[in-house]
C-alpha cells in the first residue's frame, strides 16, 4: 500500500479508478471473491467504495453486530493495495428498525405514515433515528478508523430532499422560520399573507402544504435542504470525533436534486458526485457531452479543487427507461472528460452486477456472465491503464476567467413562479446554452452560485435569468462590475428578493443602474407569433437571429443599444444593451436567443476581454478542449462528441502527444468519440 | 358622486370601469396608495372591487374586528367619486378558524380532512361557518350598508364546485335524495341498481363514490351546485335582510366550473362574470373571440339583460400556463367586445400587481414597475376614454330571435356517458361550431337551458347534442315547432331521461314524431375510417362536406331527406332531414360537420327564416357585427379578430362613425384587432 | 329441450349461441319480456347466461331470499328449449353487506379501506364473505340443480387482480411465503436482500409495497392469483358437493388480467373467456384479427380441448374509448374465427341494452330501439343460421404441430424489470409477431405455457423472450430438442430463474449448451441509432432486415451462424444461430425483426420441418385458412380480415363449400371481411 496520507482534504499522489463493491452479497459466492480480486489488478483499480447500504448486515438484529465479513474485505483490499471508501449505512434502514420504532419512517403530505422499503426514506428529524446512526456510525469508525487502507469517509450515499410532514419535522420547521423571521409579522410581510386572506396569527398554524404561498413553499424547500444537512452534520460530528485524520465527503446529485450542495460544500473535505448522463441519444448526441462538462465544472467550482467522480456507469444504466451501453470509444472519452474538467477519480456503480435487487441489470465492470472479456470490462482496463499514466496531473488545477451562475435557490423560486409563460421556464438548460458556446470555444468556465461564491478572479460573469436577487447579490454585482468585470444579464432578472416578493419601481430591481435599463414589460412568444432580433457586430456585418419564449421590452436609460428586435409592435425597439459602469460593463440580453446567436456574441466577447486558452481556434461542433495545469506543465484535453471523426489543425508546436511522447505535427485526427491529450512543459 | 340608485337591480346611468382594488396589501406604502387614486383618475375608473378575501384582514381573531383600513378606503373611494363593490370574505378563511374548527375544512373522497390553504375550500355545510360568515357579513352589512358610493355586493367571488365528503355534507346529500325520491324504490328504479347488484335497501348505505351508477353520480353533482346555491342564499339572506336596498351578486366563472348558474341567476340582482379567454393562441385565433363572444351572450340570456364582465384582464393572465400579453388594439377590442354582447361594465383583475401571491405575475393596470406610462396603462386609459362616451349604451339592449342550448346537465350527463366512442364528445366546442356560423353572419344569439328558459320570443332554436331531455323539455319543443318554430336537432340526441336512463322505442325519445325519423344505431368515424355527406342546396348546387365522429343511421318516417351518406354502408342513407310538424319545422342533423357545411346550412336558414340583423353582407372569417338598440338608436359593432386588416362594404347609408361623428360612405377598414362602432339614429 | 348431459365437461351436439340475459333488470316491463323470447327463437339462440350479478335481487336483505323471478325465467327458458348457464353472484357484493361487515371490503395500499360500490373488489380472504358467498351458492345449487336445462355453472364472471392489503391478506401473503420458502434465510436470498439492505428478520417485517424488491413483488402477483384461485375453489367446492354432476366454468379475460389462467384451467370442466378486439383501428386492421386468433389459441390450448367464447360484443363496446361499431359481414367473421379456432359457442354480452347502469350503451343482441329489424339484430340472426347448420363441428379438433410459448409469469417478471431499455418491451406483442407469420401461412399453433404445458407432441416450439426459465423449463427444452424437436429461443432469453435472480455464468442461463452460444451483451438500439442484419438464405438469396431496440452481442460456441449484423460495432457478428443438439434443433435470434424475416423464416422452416395445413399457398396478408377435423372431416375456415376483397386460389380439389354444397372449382373470392368454409369428407 503506498502513500496513503490521511489529513483533512483528499491527498494521493495517483488519479483513483475504482468501484462501488458489495462483497455481503457474494459471501455464498468464495470463487467469486477471488475473481473479483484478480480482476480489479487487470483493470488497475486501486479503490474501492465499501460498506454502502449495509446496515442489515452489519447490525441484523438491533444492539447485534456482525463485522466479519467487512473484517475480511478490509483485509483483502489491504492485501491488493487498494483502498478503501467506507460509506456510512444511514440510507437504507433494516426492517427491524421501522418495524420498532415507526417514527423513523416519514409521513406524507396527507398524514400517512409510509412503509418500510426502498431506500432513503428515514425521517431526519427522528431522535431515534439519530440515535441508531450514531451508534453504528461510531463502531464502524472504532474498528476501521485505524487500517492504513482506509481513505475516506463516504457518508449516506445519495442523500435526497424527500420531505417528511411528521410532527417532529414540521415542529423542526415551525423552529427554523422563528429564527429566520423572528415575528410573525415579520414572516407575513415576507410571504405577502394579506393575499387571499392568508395572514398567521400563530406558528402553529403553519403547515408546508398551501402552495398558494410562494415564500413558504420556497422556505420549506430551503427547510428541507438545511435539515438534511443537518442530518449530515450530526452523521459527522461522530466521525471527527473517532477518526479526526479521515477525510469525509458524501456523493452529490444532480440534476435532479433539491438539496442546496453549496451548504454541504462546506462541510465536506473533498467533493463527490454521481455522473449519469445519457450518450448517444437525440439528434444533438454532443450535448450530452456539454451538459456533462457543465455539471463537472460546478463540482469543480465549489472548492476550486479537484473532485471525484465518485460514480459513473462503465456502460448502461438500468433506470433512465431507455439507456444506450457506451460505443467504441465512448468509455474512454466520458472518464477522461471528467479528469479534464478536475477529477481526480474515476468509479463506477457498481464493481459486480448483482444477482438481484433492482439495480441487477445496471452496466458493472463485471456483468453476470462473469468474465473478463467482455467489451465493458476491456473498456474499463484501458481507462485503468490511461490513468496510471496520468498521475502527473493529480495536482494540475483549472483557472477559469469565466464564470456562469446558476443558483439553486434561483431555480426553486422560478419553479414556483407562475408567470404568463410558465410552461418552458428552463433555467438549467439556459445556463447550458451560454456555456455551450464558450466550452465550444475552448473556454474553461466556473459554475457558481450567485451568493456563496466570489466572482474576485474573473473577467467575465454570466448570470442568465437570475429571477430572485437575493439579499447581498446585487451589491456583489455592482462591485465587480465597478472593478471592472464583464457583466452578462438576461431577460427574467431581479424580479424578486429572497422571499419571493417583487422588486418596485422595475426590473431588474437593484440592477437597474448597473444594466442602464428599466424592463417595462415582457412579451410571451409562442405558436405561431415569432420574433427576431437584428445585431449589427461591425460595419459590414449584421446579422439576425431568431429569439423564443421570452422578450423584454425595454426602456433604455443609460445604456448603448446594441440590438433590436425586428417583428410586430416591438420592432426597432431594444434587445440588447450595454451598459459602461465605472471600470466596467453590463450587457442585457433581453430576450432568449438561438444558439448561434451565443456563438458570435461570446466569440466577440472574449476577444475584446483578452480572454484565451484555447490551443485551437475554430473548433468544430460538439468538439471542446480543456486544460489542467500547474507550475510543471499544461495538459489539453481535445475531446471530439460527434459520432463523425474530426480533423484539427494546431497551430501551437510545443505541445507533445502524451501517448506517442512526440510533438504534433500541424493537425490532429480525433476517431468519432475520440480524445487525445497533449502535453505542454513549462 | 353622481346617480347612485340602489333599488333591486344595478342600475347606473354610465359604462362602469373599474377593478378589485387589494388596498390592505399596501397599508405599509402610503406613497403607492396616493398614486393609486392619482391614476384611477387618469383611467377613467369610476368603480372598485374591494374587500375580497380580507377575512383575515377584518377580523384577525375570533371575534376581534379591525374595520379602519376599509373606512378609510371607502372614504378616500368617496372623495375620488368611485363606486364600491363590497366583496364578502367567505370565499378564503382565516388560519385561526382551520385551527380551532377543523370541521370547517372540506373532507376528501378518501375521508381525509383537508389540510388549511389554498382558497375556497370550505365545507358549505358546516354550521360553524355558517355562522361564522354571518357575522362577519351582517358586520359588513351594519357598518358599510348606507354609504352612497356602495353600489353593490360582491358575494364569496367565484364559488367552485368542489366537493366535501364531510359526515354533515353525505347527511344533507341523504336528505337531498330523500326529497327528490321520496322512496329507495323510485331511487333504485331511476338509477338502475338492478345493474351490477347496486341496489340500495337503506339510505345510509349511499355515498357519492361509485362512478360506475351514472344517476348517482350525476345527482351528486347536482347536489354539490344546489348545496352552494344554499350557502349563497344562507350568505345573502343577511345582507338582504341588514341591506335591503343594496343589489347583489356573485360572480360566475366559465367554462370549467360545474355550477348550475341557471339557478343561481334567480337569486342575484345583476349577472356578473370573470372572463379570461386565451388570446393570440392558435391557427385560427380568432376562434377565441367567438368562444368569448358565446359566453357573453349566455350571461347576458340569464336575465335577458345587460351583465357585468366583473373581471377581465388588461393584458394576460398567470395560471394558464401560456399567457400572451394582448396585442395592439386587443385591449379595446376584448373590452368593447363584451359591451358588444350586453355587458354594462369592463373591469379588471386587478388594479394593483401583489408584490407576493400566486398572481403577483398576472397583469394589473399598475404593474410593479408602478407608473402610468406602460403600454398596458394606456391600453386602459383608452378604454376607459371609449367608455365614457358610450354611456349613451348603458340601456340598450338585445334582442335575438335565435336561441342556441347549451345545458350544463346535459354536459354533466354526456361526461360521465360511456359511449362506443367517448373520446372527443366536445359539447361545448359543437355548441359553438353551430354559434360561429350564425356570429359570422352578424347574427346575434341567446345561450339559453333546455329547461329553465322560454323559447317564446325565437324563430329558430339550436339544440346541439342534448343527449339528456329532462320532464318536459319535449313538450316544450313540441309547442314550439307547433306555434311555427324551427327546431336544429342532431346525433346524440335525446338518448336519456333525467335519470340518465336510456329511452326505448328509438332515440331521439320523445321527439321522434318532431322529427319524424327515428335513429337505428350511430356508427363511430375514427382514423383511417371516413365519411362524408352531399347536400343538394339547389337545383345545380350540390356540395360535399366532411363529416366526423358520429354518424346516426336513420329510419325516415315522415321527414325529408335533404342531405345523405356518400361512403360505405351508410352510403346514399338520411344524413339531414327536415320535418313539417304542424306551423314549424324540425331539422335533424344526423353527424358531425366540418364548418363549412353550418356556414351554408344557416346562410340558408336565415333567408329563409327572414332573420336580418347585420348590415354588411359577406363578412369574413374572424369579422362580426353585433349589434345593441333601445328606443332612440342603434349601435353597431363591428370587430376584427383577425391579425391582418379587413375592409368592409357598409350597405345602410344612415349609419354614423361615433369616432368622427359623421357618416361612413361606402365601406369602413378595420385594422388588425380593430373595431369600430357605428350608430343609427331612430 | 334436447340432449342436454350433465358428465363433468360440457356436452351438446350442437354449437351453442346465446348471451347474457339479465331479465331481472326488465321485471317491471312485461312486455319487454315476451318480446325477447320471441326475438331468441328468431335469432336461433338456445343458450342464456343468468344471474350474473343479481345478488340483492336474490338476497335483498341479509338471510331474505327472494327467487321467484329467477324461478320465473328457468321455467320460461326450458318452456324455450333454452339451456341455462347460471351464474353465482359473487362478483358483486349487496350494499348491505359492505355496510353490516366492513371487512368484506378491500384495503388499498395505503391501508384505507376501500367504499362500496363498483364490483369485483372484495376482499378475497374475508371469512364472512366466504361463508356468505358459500350460502347464496348453496341455495342456488339446492334449488336449480335438478333442473334439466341448467347446462353449466359460471362462477363469479370475470374474477380480477385488484390486491387488498388487509389485515387477513397481509397474513395470509407471509403464510404463502412461509410454504414457499420454509425459513427466512431461503427468502432472504431468494430475493436478494442482501441490496439496500433489506434484509428481514422476521416474517412480519415484510409487506408487499416494496418494489424496489423484485422477488417480493413477483411473489405478490403470484400470491393474489393464487389467492384468487382459492376463492374461486372455495367457491366450486358448494356447487361439486350439491350438484356434481353440473360442469364448472368461470370466464377468463384478456390481454390484461394479472391471474394465471394454466392454473385454474386445471379446476374448471370447460374454459370460456370474453373476448373483444377492436376492429377496424389503425392502418393495419387485420392485425387485430390475428391477436384474437392467438387468443382463442390459447384457450383452446389450456385443455387440448374446445372452449366457449362466453362473451362477445355483437357490435361495439362502450369501454373502450372509441369501439366501431362492426362493418357488414364482421360480425360473421368474427363469430366464427372463434369456431374455427377452437370454440364451440358464440355468445354475447348481452341480449338487451340495459336502460340504465355502466353498460347501457354497450352494443346487444335487441337495443334500446328494442326491434328485431336493426342492422345488427339481423347479424345475430346469420350467425345463429351458420351455427344451426354447422353442428357436425362440435366433435371436431385442432391438432397442432406448433407451440408458441406466451408465459403469464415471465410477462410480470418482465413488466418488474428494469433494463438498460425498459420501454417497449412488448413481450405478449413479439410473442404475437412471430404467431402472425404462421397465421398467415395457415398453420395451427398452440398457445402455451412454459412449464405447465406437455411439449411431446410439437415439432416446433417458440419461445420469443422467455426472460425466467422456472425450475424444470430448460430440462423440458432440453428433452424436447434432443428427442428431435426445433426450438426458436431469441434475445431477452433466460436471464432469471424463478426469484429473478439473474443466471450467473452467461445468458441464456441453463439454456446455452442447447443454443450453442453465450450472450456477452445487449445492445440498445433507438433513434437515431439503426441496425439490420442479412441473411443468406440460399446460394443467391440474401436478404437485409430492419432490426430494432434489442440487440445480443453472441459469443458463438457450437452454433452456426445464420445471420449477422451489418452496422456499427456489431457488423459482421452473429445475429442468427442454429445449433444441432442430438435429435433436434436450437435457433437463436439474438435482435427483434422487422415482419418480413419471420414470414421468410418460418415459411423456410415448416418446409424443413415438413409441417402442412393449409389448402392456399401464398396467402395474402390479413388473411389464413384454419382447420378443425375428426374421424369424419375436415373443415377449413377461410378468413379474410381485410377491408378489400381477395382472390384464392384452391388447389385441392375435393373441397365442398358448405354454403352451396358444391365442389370448390379452382378459385374462391372472399368479399370485405369475407368468410368461406370448406369441407372435406374424410
């Protein structure tokens, strides 16, 4: 076993390529065990995540503990230097608990109290609950907190924002909103009660069920987010305690999740998500690709550090409905995507496709037909062998000048808002759609938060549809934008504060001055009206666009206009601002462009700020490059999406193909699916 | 304050313009309540809704009532000389009330009480609410019911059909059935419970949960409008008792709410209505103003008297999930479209966008930006210009000698029908498939019962579809073919009694002999099947026309063929007949047309019926001419529902451009949206 | 009243055509009744379902017996020559009897005991439902047992799925498992629970909500159709022991019944089932004809033996959504498919449109015209003509050399599992893919079962996605191909045994020595994706096919490669095998093809297998001939189930047409959904 260091803060000094692996369920299976060992050395997996959803085996009756078996595992992992993730079993409670204690299982929103079954599904607020976690919590950190192989706490599995109405957790609820209003007059004011006669004149009186008021629907989600993390929180506090030098994360989701991971980025030592996009479907099969760096980008961006990919399919899932197993290439590319964009680790779920359970017909390194020379399992050993030879790059880091906002709590609040358009609001894929062109272009962006995150180091900071400003945001705005920072805001901006109550006097509320603009009103496109825009990008070169869904008229204050809208009684009229501020400047996009529109605007844009990384200019469709660097040297990932093959042109000379170990002569061939990386010394 | 008289009925010498005025949720802005009364001036407002939903507001505690904020409104509503329309707050109850009395909230179908929130939701049969109501009604009553400007109350606003399946509300659905059965026997008989062993052998055993016996469940349905008819009586027997002289009225909503409006019309003063078409959407947008165009005219049938359009929108809604803003010219087509029809008023929801509240997002005359220079503000501004010289109109009226039925029982009774095809029966949209023709002809249309309304004044009746002939809606066919009338019958047509229990002997029931046919069986026309019918207008003028959905089989008895079948089987069979019966006539459309064919069919029948009410011949698609007259002249108006322009041939020399005060020569141009109205002197 | 026997299995020398007959439904109306026995001797019916559903007619009050209208109708059926096949009520339960004893009533999932109403929701398990249920029968039995026209007992009709979760179930489920699995310990493992941690501990702990659990849920549809079963033999267990000498039946119904019919064919004398296709959908209409052909297959194979078709529309139903109504000659088409297929009844639900109740617009024999001269009464009369002169038929059976297995519990193991694709699986529609090529090229098959059903006297049987391989399934395939049988496996094949536990070692599990390949992995194919394979036929014919969703990559063992892929990273790789295996032959096709390579395959093979029926070669599509014979001849039901007429030609000359009893001269035409039987004398 080498270099297993163990402070705060994920440390080694190779990428980690591994698995999820439930050896409990194998035990009847002793040939199988072995196998499974001898097949991890050829696929060069040197990690395992272990002990996850285990909770009945480990304590089958309660206060009864059974640690053999994960004795045994601990000791084969040692004996093959491999490490060891040890997951924390509060996700799947044993029948036995619920059956005893039923308050550990959550009521719905009718009062019902739900079976048993599934998987996290326990109320958080249960002292029981609580109580029973911290027991097994704490054994398991007494009897492996010391074995050299044990390299990381991995708390829960998946946690998720099921919420529970049981009377501890809306008593929870009643709690959390004192603190945060303090009065009820206070809280009526903040959730507009005066409307429909909704007014509390006592906290009992709140239940998290009338979603006629926005404020406390947002408030019980925000709620529900803290909680868990609460829940998180008192998990933790038993293993800082124990095994103070282990290192805890706890795997992300997204994007299907409603808990607010910028709370949690705080408290864990190193990120982790769950990566499960779907390849190879739709016309526009690259944009999986671009959704997926999005997405790899934020985890990047929480602590502006390498992360893990902490689960990934070496093929197909099992739960999408349709779910197409990876092509030639496929595997390679999606694994090396995420070092690209700051992994430092690539697993999978799951090491062994179990016999049964509802996950036995998701894609495994090893399938059932148990061999080691399936297509899946070869695809895995060339990932296995790539990242041994990247090790190198364990510490590159990843500077953006770029970053986009895309706030959670922005989209809880624009998923509650009923707007004359509400149908196609699409806040996530708007995001994507300003990072499409820049990551087509080859720019590396931060994903960020538009209140927990700084914006001191970037040039340029997109913020699309920033529905609620919450208290403190436009203020960071204004100063970045005075210091001289490029400002990108959109139609659908500062409607509303954190309560979810409407700015007066004009939107974009508190960013008015900073736009140069005031937004009147806003039109709704939708079958058969159309609209466009017309952009005049030089003297010689205008161009119109068509534009969707959403248009803001506009009265321009200060600001220069810099495109028009051209159909119906908008025409002539503004679409596009800008707007100088002190050092800086602000556009305002006021209406939802084609994507070619983002092509040409970025395109000028990151000319004028001086921005550049990109080794090739012109990239193709649904081909990116990124780079990883430190003070040694730089790393480009060329990664080609397109079923087509692609040919680039590189126009830089010292860069050196890291698996020839010779320069690249003027142009590269990316195959369909392709990636190469090029090296570049300091 | 000019002319306010408060006898039983609305009655003002003016156009009424106004909106719900939330003036409680601005207590805290002092500023924007200033503005307010600023701008009402400038909108030619003469008329607030207030009041509505402020339960909360007025009585915070039990029994402990806050009126200052309502005396001020009136006050400050008096010196502005604005009329009040005094909501009463039953329609959203206070939390307290939810907490100290549960049973006042409504219990669902699985028995479970319904947690407080959301709005109209209270149990109507709860005596506790009951009584709760009025007390706050007669306070209301006592305090407010002599000031002048109180021009009318507004009771509950938009009571629905939901349904409480509390132990009182199933107790008075038990009495309810006693009444209309007097014996399990003639129960058991009307509802067929010889079916499926479904027969009731004590009145305890009936609940309203078995879809599978169509007369219970229609009974309930009309249970459920009969039980909030009598909590709209228990609301206003107070007011009428403490306000004797001071009008009432409740305002209805279409098209989906499942009320029995023909019975509520009897018990308040004036008709009013909440009407939100969905503008700009669509193919053939138009339709829309013709849908609209429908229900005004039904509103303006219940009393055969001017109507309120209570709430509109100035520009779009929130809750529609597409919502587009009006275009121009759509608000003062929308708002003169409705004086068009018969409505005395056009007012707003709201005057004010709510900071907060689901419908912080719907349009108001003031939106968050808050000034008077918004388009919206002045699309306002104009009607309300319009509005004050048109006062001349406010007692006008319509006289229609055609009557088209839509019977909302007969609506219930068809939904629940399971039929061979039951996908696409379309009542309503068939309804007006029959009233767009006779629109586009500048003919205008009452909307009227089966049951509840005489046809005395009508030369032609259209019964669309009336699959259910309650007692004694033949005989009133019968008498009126008889005393000369023509009567439209089609497919699906007097299939069941009251009871929903089939007729035998031959549909259409007992008006075979009116219209001497009698239908065999009814074929289903479904994808990749066809139809078609050929209808000989005239010696060299036979058409085709494509026919849909339901196609009768006839045995012709003493009818005329005037169209047949040209496909399949059916080919060369009855598709149209005419049938003399005494001084009138009975057609029987046997299918489902395509709209060409009513243009022809009613083009025909009102020359030949000698109804004249347009003067313009030929008007085209998405083009009408309405037309309201007293004694000393007539007002015509002309609207354009199309985007693109029309020019129109005006044929009467006589008529006078009110715009321009002088005569129009020859043809007039509307533009896109346009309007114009026109007037003849007596 | 003639030849009427009563051994165990129905025995009439004539086929039998008749209906439901709900007379206590027209009690008020004398003359209604007078009329329908008039109109069954017209229309040559000898058969009535009755007392189906009449439980509170006869026991209108708890111990209250009422049966004089049923003795009533016995006495005027036998005055008719009508045979009597009554029915016990069951099915539907008197209201007095929910409200005395709720526990009668089911228990929905949430624990909510379920309102009275509809039918064929009681709880299974209820001792008092048993013990009334075992009365009304009782009675029934002790009083029409000796009459000499009862033909046949009908128990329930239409027994159903619904689960309850009451108590008495919930524990009779864990007394199920107990004998299924003898120790926690065996079920523990059978279901894999070692996943999520859901281990049980104790029999208690498990409820049948947890689908996350495959085995357990599997296990629950067994439970309730086993369940099912015992009611249904709780049931018979009164009728063997009053009148043994009266045969059993209870109607089947699907495609969408959850119960498994093999084993209650072993506790009924005859079989029967409902069936109702919907004619004349969709661009290939003809399609329908062949899904009820397999149908009817099926229940002709449960027994080897004819069956009764018990119910049939004679023209449309009113259930589902759009029926048409049945074009000219379909009703006589459709009525005898089921003879030629196997049945020796033709019945109908139901004799009278009932007035009133959930069916009252279903299609009958007399509708609510109530004459006997509409289009479809005149049907009925030329059904009841054939049938009268077909008698000679009622002997006659169907041997056949093909078995196509269509396996209930592999549809719900397939249903519960989630797969890489999961959308359309279609196992019952591929299933019927393969049947429609033998169809259409005249051959008999039998519907089987995997485990249930004998394969000794097949030459070939197919087996599309039998996904569970039951314990003793693949010996049975074993013995059958080493003794010289021709087996067709395909992709989606034995991937679990009976738990759903997946087959470790390679797909398809115990199967793959017999097929001589091993499945490595299984590609997804959906847009835009494609796939095809060729296949080499002969020297000089290959031929290309679309293949679709599903797609095995094949380690090719001892088989011969057949067809291979042509595209992506499957070209050139197998897709079709053959593998000799001692006497016989297995075939893998490893992809789901386009319907032209079935036509191609199976036409080759039954030349190879040297199978023959039919009398036509080169059948049109929408279009088979099928046989019944005994000792003295052979009869051959020509269907064509297009819209168009066809030509045929008739190349045995010694075949006599039934209708002119004349020799059949080279040709025959067959009109719109024509019908021609031909007889040869043995």
């Amino acid at each position: 076993m080498t270099n297993i260091s163990k402070p705060i803060g994920l440390k080694t000094s190779v990428l980690l390529h591994g698995a999820d692996y439930n050896y409990e369920q194998w035990l009847d299976y002793p040939e199988i065990l072995d196998t499974d060992f001898k097949y991890m050395k050829e696929a060069r997996c040197n990690v395992m995540s272990i002990g996850i959803f285990s909770w009945a085996e480990i304590e089958p009756q309660e206060g009864v503990f059974n640690f053999d078996w994960l004795d045994d595992l601990f000791d084969r992992l040692e004996a093959n230097n491999i490490y060891a993730i040890l997951g924390t079993p509060s996700g799947s409670k044993p029948a036995w608990l619920s059956k005893k204690y039923p308050e550990v299982c959550r009521v719905d929103e009718k009062g019902k109290r739900e079976p048993h079954g599934q998987r996290h599904n326990h109320c958080r607020t249960s002292p029981i609950y609580r109580e029973k976690v911290a027991i097994i919590n704490r054994k398991l950190a007494q009897r492996y907190g010391k074995r050299k192989n044990l390299l990381l706490w991995h708390v829960s599995n998946e946690y998720n924002a099921g919420a529970c109405y049981c009377d501890y957790c809306i008593d929870d609820f009643r709690k959390w909103l004192r603190v945060r209003y303090k009065t009820l007059d206070n809280l009526n004011k903040a959730w507009w009660t005066s409307f429909w006669s909704h007014r509390f004149t006592d906290w009992n009186q709140i239940f998290p069920s009338d979603n006629s008021i926005s404020g406390l629907m947002l408030d019980w989600k925000r709620f529900i987010s803290d909680q868990t993390l609460d829940f998180f929180k008192s998990e933790i506090s038993v293993l800082r305690e124990e095994t103070p030098n282990i290192p805890i994360t706890t795997n992300f989701m997204l994007p299907n999740v409603d808990l607010n991971y910028w709370n949690f980025a705080k408290y864990v030592d190193v990120i982790s998500w769950d990566s499960y996009p779907r390849w190879h479907i739709g016309d526009r099969e690259w944009m999986e690709g671009v959704k997926t760096a999005f997405f790899h980008d934020m985890h990047r961006s929480y602590k502006k550090a390498p992360f893990m990919m902490m689960e990934s399919t070496p093929s197909a899932t099992n739960w999408q409905g349709i779910s197409i197993p990876k092509k030639p290439n496929m595997h390679l590319l999606s694994s090396l995507q995420a070092i690209a964009h700051g992994s430092n680790t690539v697993q999978y779920f799951q090491w062994r496709q179990s016999r049964g359970g509802e996950e036995k017909f998701h894609s495994a390194v090893v399938n059932h037909l148990g061999d080691d020379k399936t297509p899946v399992f070869k695809d895995v050993v060339e990932v296995g062998k790539k990242l041994e030879n990247l090790s190198q790059i364990v510490n590159c880091r990843t500077n953006s000048q770029v970053a986009i906002i895309y706030d959670l709590e922005n989209e809880w609040a624009l998923s509650l808002a009923q707007l004359p358009r509400s149908q196609k609001k699409c806040y996530q894929d708007r995001c994507i759609a300003h990072y499409r062109a820049l990551w087509n272009l080859g720019i590396s962006c931060d994903i960020i938060d538009s209140l927990d995150s700084p914006f001191d180091n970037y040039k340029l900071v997109v913020a699309p549809m920033l529905y609620m400003l919450r208290d403190g945001v436009a203020e960071k705005f204004i100063k970045f934008v005075e210091n001289g920072g490029t400002l990108i805001l959109t139609y659908l901006t500062g409607l509303v504060n954190d309560s979810d109550l409407c700015f007066l006097g004009g939107f974009p509320g508190k960013l008015k001055e900073l736009a140069g603009i005031v937004v009147e009103d806003t039109d709704v496109i939708s079958n058969p009206l159309k609209q466009k825009i017309k952009v005049k990008w030089n003297a010689d070169d205008e161009r119109e666009y068509d534009v969707f869904h959403y248009a803001d008229r506009l009265r321009v204050k200060t600001a220069e206009i810099k495109g028009k809208y051209t159909l119906s009684n908008m025409a002539n009229t503004a679409a596009i601002t800008e707007n100088k501020f002190k050092n800086g400047v602000t556009w305002y996009l006021a209406t939802r462009m084609e994507d070619s529109f983002y092509d040409d605007f970025y395109k000028k844009l990151i000319v004028d700020l001086n921005i550049k990384q990109n080794i090739i200019s012109n990239l193709p469709q649904g081909v990116t490059c990124q780079k990883r660097s430190d003070e040694e040297g730089e790393f480009y990932f060329i990664m080609n999406f397109n079923k087509e093959s692609v040919s680039l042109n590189i126009e830089d000379k010292e860069l050196i193909d890291i698996d020839t170990d010779s320069k690249v002569i003027n142009s590269i061939q990316l195959p369909s699916y392709g990636i190469k990386i090029l090296k570049k010394a300091m």
